[in-house]
C-alpha cells in the first residue's frame, strides 16, 4: 500500500504528430499481429496482406505532419486516444503479470486482485495555464468532461459485452440472495427509456441485473438522464463486486474472475474521470 505510480500525460503547442497518421500505423499494426496467428488460412492471409498495402498507400498519400498549429481540443483528443487503444486493456495484464512474478519469486497462491492499487494517470492537457497561453478554463472543463465521457463509454461497451458473454442460468447454477434483492430494488426504482430486462429469460438474472447497471451508465454519461445514474465510480463497484460475490459463491468463480476482475481492476484505476 505504499506504492503509487502517477503516469502523466502531457503535450506541447509544436506537437505535429497526426492522429489521422497514429491510427494508420495502429490498424496496419493490428493486421500484422493477425498475419502470426496460427493455423492461418491462406485466403485470410492474403485478406490482412491487401489490408496492410491499402493501408501503406493511403499513409504514404497522407500528409504525415500537421499544416497548421493544433488546437487544444486536438491535444485533449490524441492524448485520450491512448486510453482505449492500449492502456484500458494494458492495466489488468499489469497486475496479472506482478502477481505471477510474485508467485514465481516467494511462492504461495497471490492473485491480481490481491494487489492494491500501485497505479493512477494523470494529464496536463486542458489545464495546464503555464505552457499553453490558449488554455482557458472552458478548455479545462471540457477535458474533464471529455475524459469522463471516455472511460464512461468503456464501461458501457463492457457492459454489454458482459450482458451476452454472462450467459448463466439459475436452472443451472444458483445466485445469491443478496443479488436477487437488489434486482428486485432496481426493478422496483429504475425506469428508463430503452430499458427492457425482460428481452432476458427470467432464469438469466446475471444478464437482466446488467441491464439495469448498463442503463445507470449511460445515465451517468448522459446529463439529462442522471437521475437514476451512477453518482460515482464507487457505486458501480459495488454493483460489479455483488455480481462477483454471486458467482465465487455459487461455483462461479473462474467465470467471475475472467469477466470481473479485469473490470474492476479498470474501475480501481480509472474512476469516473479517467484521470487527475
């Protein structure tokens, strides 16, 4: 509990690097990481192949440097760029791969949801007033409301993905009592445009109590709706640990550990507001 690393982004007025040119060498990136898969078909080799040369030429066609001064709304947009291209997924890899060194070193069964939380970003951009004469504090306001929205969208599209991977059937496995109580209470309290639990068989109550923690986030995003929203990342913690206390409790676990614990790690790290 006595480390704590503080990444902070940064960015300056001459930055010519383009995130039109940035995304062109991730995605050509991507399809060269998809060419090492094994057993690979020869027809989807030379699919990833033509992607990889149609990708060269619109990068070499492309102006690879900036012809006027970026704003600081580009500022704010390529350093957030980074969060969901890489580092929403890189933090629980993180923990998962300190927790395996640790046990390879001294032993014993410690996992990464054993740790505590050793790492936080942070960013200048928006509301640095010394290195940025354009920056005011509407600049500032709309970096953090742009950061929110961010990690907010992430939760949302995890969310999802949890409501259709979260398959579980109480004719199958049970869930805990405590769970049923606070789908009943969400039932009973939340309304909202779209939100139709019932879409789920009844026996799926992990998918129709998602839908309910889904329908908050977006709330939390969304200003009109906050109403029911989410007033803090703390709240949705506790919603994602009672799902998680469910399955450890009814042979669930590696169920909850593959698709909560990377979750909950991202919520540990990143809050509401992305960064600091």
């Amino acid at each position: 509990n006595k480390i704590e690393v503080i990444l902070v982004f940064t960015a300056h007025p001459t930055e010519v690097a383009r995130r039109t040119v940035l995304f062109k060498r991730q995605r050509i990136a991507e399809a060269l990481e998809r060419l090492d898969r094994l057993p690979l078909p020869e027809r989807e080799a030379e699919q990833q192949e033509q992607t990889i040369l149609g990708e060269i030429t619109g990068l070499w066609q492309t102006d690879e440097v900036r012809r006027r001064r970026p704003s600081v709304r580009d500022e704010i947009k390529m350093g957030l760029d980074y969060y969901p291209s890489v580092l929403f997924e890189t933090v629980p890899q993180l923990y998962d791969e300190l927790a395996s060194d640790f046990r390879e070193a001294f032993g014993g069964d410690l996992t990464a949801g054993d740790l505590p939380r050793m790492l936080r970003f942070g960013s200048w951009i928006g509301g640095d007033r010394d290195g940025n004469p354009n920056v005011t504090p509407e600049c500032t306001r709309d970096a953090l409301q742009i950061a929110r929205q961010t990690i907010l969208d992430f939760y949302i599209a995890k969310t999802e993905e949890l409501i259709w991977r979260l398959t579980s059937s109480t004719l199958q496995a049970k869930v805990s009592p405590q769970l049923y109580e606070s789908l009943n209470h969400y039932a009973e309290s939340i309304s909202a445009h779209g939100l139709n639990p019932e879409r789920h068989p009844p026996n799926e109550i992990y998918r129709r109590y998602l839908d309910y923690v889904l329908a908050r986030l977006v709330a939390a995003r969304d200003p009109a709706e906050r109403g029911i929203g989410y007033s803090d990342s703390d709240e949705f913690r506790l919603d994602l640990c009672l799902l998680r206390e469910s399955l450890v409790a009814e042979a669930g676990e590696r169920l909850g550990k593959v698709l909560r614990e990377p979750l909950l790690r991202q919520v540990d790290t990143f809050g509401f507001h992305l960064h600091t």
